[in-house]
C-alpha cells in the first residue's frame, strides 16, 4: 500500500524522455540536448518537428522532405470543414481545436487490424493541420470562407496568412516561428503526461492528442495567456501595475503568468518572449501592451518579494505570449490554440516515444470513504436522505 500521497505528483518521477529536458533550479531548457536558448535564435520550427520527431536536426535535404509534406498534409478533409460552418459561432476556438482534432481521427487510414496507424507521419499530419483548424475557425466565426493552405510557406507564415490572406511580415513570422519554436515541449507538462497517459492504453495518436488539448485548456496550463492578456487589459498603462497587483493579492487572487511548478527561477523561454513582444510591439505601433506587461512583472516580483519574502516567482512563458501574440493581432480567446500549434509537436512525439516502449500508466490513490457496509434496499432508504 503506498504510503506516501502526492497530489499534485511534484517531483516524482514516472518516466523517462530523450525529448527534453526542464532543469527548474538554473532556468534550462533543453530539447534532445539543445539548449533553448541557441533554438530560439538559431532554429526554424520545422527543425525543431524533425529533432523532436526523428531525434536529430535535419540536413537540407531532410528539411525539404518535411517542409514538403507538411505543405502537402495542411488542408481538412472536406466534410470536417463544412462541419466547422455549422458550428455555432460561439463556440470558443479551444474547443473547436478539440472537436476537429477528434474528428479527424474518422478520416484517417486504417491497417490490415482496422487500427489507425499512430507513425511520424500521422504526426507530421497532426502537426501540420493545427493551424488549418486554428485559422478556419477564425474566420468562419468571423462570417468569412476558410482559406486554403499555401504548401510553400513556412509553418509561422501560413498560419498568419490562412487568418488574414496576407503573407505576413518577415518580422511578424519570425517572431510567430520562434513562439512555436520555444513553446514546442516542455517535457512531462500536464498536457504531455494526459497523452502519455492516453497512448499508454495503446489509444491511437487522436485520440491521445485530443487529451492533450482537452488538459491544456485550464488557466493553470495553457490558458493562462487569456488571463494576461485580460490583465494587461484592465491595467491598461505601466502606472497602474503596481497598485493592480496589491489588490489582486490583498483579494488572495493570483497574476496570471507568474510562477511555475519547475521554475525556481525565470522561465528560460520569458527572455526571448519579452525580446520579441518589444520588437513586434515597435513594429506594429499601438497598444502598449509590451510596456504595460514589462511594468506588471516588475511589479509583481517587487509586491511579491515584499509579501513573501525569498520567494519563487517569476515570470512564466505564457506571460509575454499575450503581447506577443496581441501584437500580431490574434484575438485572446485563439492564444491557446497557439500554444497548442507549437505543442503538437511534442506532444506527438512523446506519443510515439511511450508507444515505442509502452508501460500502462495507471498510478493508485489512498481510499478515504466509508468502510464496507451492508447495501441498503431502495425500500429501505430514508426519503428524506441529504446526499452525502
Ligand atoms: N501569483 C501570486 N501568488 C502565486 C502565484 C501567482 N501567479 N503562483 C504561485 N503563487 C503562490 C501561491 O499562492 C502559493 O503561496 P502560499 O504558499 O502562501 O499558499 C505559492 O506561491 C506556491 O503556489 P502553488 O500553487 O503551490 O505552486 P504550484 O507549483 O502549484 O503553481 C502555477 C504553479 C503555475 C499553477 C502557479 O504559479 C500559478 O497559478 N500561476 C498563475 C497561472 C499561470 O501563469 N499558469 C501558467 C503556467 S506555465
């Protein structure tokens, strides 16, 4: 019997990844070895897909083979597309993600056992029709057509494309590239575990990779951007940080992108995200999102620090993702399908690496009900019984 109840698992370890690697005490980040911090400014995300999926960077001709399949594997099947027109349009877009991630599992190929088949290129699939989805949902709930892919542009430059019609700024897809590069795993992150969990029953990968979105919809993971950028919102100018955070504290609330269960200092990934918020922001001009979000972590850490002093908490990076995606004009309630377009890569591959050495995860809990006792008779059960 264990002995030892830990609820929210910190610490314990239950598995092992090549994928990579969170090292929370000095702030590191790494994917199959590679620090984040050479990725971020170095990598494209189709390089990172080929690390993550096939366990190295690509050569050239390797990263035209995946740049060519994904382009060829970005549009929807058609009945899934008129489906998404007869969505209400209220439908928030993370649960349209979930909805027509499941339904694509119906149109996918089965083998000679009728399973579907859970390989890289299912992978690459899921990879690269993320976007599609995103994007389509945004303008059919927006009263216009979906657009079709462009197989020649670049992950980044075709999801800000299908939104809009307009091949964006290089600045504007660098800075989108580099988001999904620095978002695309995070090792055994709820989200990431709930596939694991899920490819451990051997589920195929649809299926897994729906529990995942459905696990990183909540504030406390993937949502938590919404919040910031609701945040920045209601502060409105650097000047009303400070006294935002005292009163969010004072009413035993939290802000939203500060602190992290791994983290015992700045998330690794925060560095690069407040450079690009900057950057975007000055090259889109208007709101001062960068500004105000800039003076809320100072804010933040000065209030915190005073109130609990040595504490952990520091900006996360989901804290100058709101900017950064505000700037690029992308509406609060899609940046968790954002998140999720650059975690589909990790997720993925971490469903291959359990299904590739699989062990049911299938952890226990401490009982704490009433003992056994006699089953009552539905005649003999008071009529007045509160429920337990
Ligand atoms: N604002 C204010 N206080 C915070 C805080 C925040 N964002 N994050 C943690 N704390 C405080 C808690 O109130 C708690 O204080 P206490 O010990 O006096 O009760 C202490 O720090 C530890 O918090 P706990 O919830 O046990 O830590 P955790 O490891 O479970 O939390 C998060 C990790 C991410 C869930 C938490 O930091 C949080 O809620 N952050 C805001 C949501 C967010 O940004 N999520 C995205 C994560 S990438």
């Amino acid at each position: 019997m264990p002995t030892v109840v830990d609820r929210g698992l910190e610490g314990v370890i239950v598995g092992t990844t090549a994928l990579s690697n969170v090292e929370g005490a000095i702030g590191r980040l790494t994917y199959r070895g590679y620090d984040i911090d050479d990725l971020a400014e170095k990598a494209t995300f189709e390089e990172i897909i080929h690390l993550l999926l096939y366990g190295q960077l690509p050569n050239r001709a390797q990263l035209e083979t995946l740049k060519r399949e994904l382009g060829s594997r970005r549009a929807l099947p058609e009945p899934l597309l008129g489906a998404m027109q007869n969505f209400p349009k209220t439908a928030w877009p993370m649960e349209v993600l979930r909805t027509v991630v499941s339904g694509l599992g119906l149109f996918s190929p089965v083998n000679a056992q009728g399973e579907h088949v859970s390989d890289v290129h299912t992978a690459i699939e899921l990879i690269a029709k993320f976007p599609t989805i995103v994007a389509a949902w945004d303008r059919i709930r927006r009263g216009f057509d979906p657009l079709a892919p462009r197989a020649d542009l670049s992950q980044a430059g075709n999801f800000l494309y299908m939104r809009t019609g307009k091949v964006p700024h290089s600045i504007e897809e660098d800075a989108f590239d580099t988001y999904l590069v620095l978002l695309a795993d995070h090792s055994f992150n709820a989200s990431t575990f709930a596939a694991r969990v899920a490819a451990s029953t051997r589920a195929d990968i649809y299926a897994s990779i729906t529990a995942a979105i459905a696990t990183l919809q909540g504030d406390l993971h993937g949502g938590a951007p919404t919040a910031v950028f609701r945040t920045l919102n209601e502060v409105k100018s650097p000047e009303n940080a400070e006294p935002y955070v005292r009163e969010i504290l004072d009413k035993g609330k939290r802000i939203m992108g500060m602190g992290h269960r791994e983290y015992k200092v700045r998330d690794p990934r925060a560095r690069h995200l407040e450079a690009m918020a900057k950057e975007l922001g000055d090259h889109v001009g208007g709101e001062r999102w960068y500004a105000t979000a800039h003076a809320l972590e100072e804010a933040s850490r000065k209030v915190l620090q005073e109130r609990k002093p040595g504490n952990t908490i520091y900006a996360n990076v989901e804290f100058y993702t709101a900017p950064v995606l505000g700037s690029l004009g992308i509406p609060a309630d899609e940046f968790t399908c954002c998140f999720a377009c650059g975690r589909v890569a990790g997720w993925t591959g971490h469903v291959l690496e359990q299904l590739a050495d699989n062990r049911l995860i299938r952890p226990q809990a401490t009982y704490e009900g009433p003992v056994a006792g006699p089953y009552v008779s539905l005649e003999q059960r008071p009529t007045n019984g509160a429920r337990g």
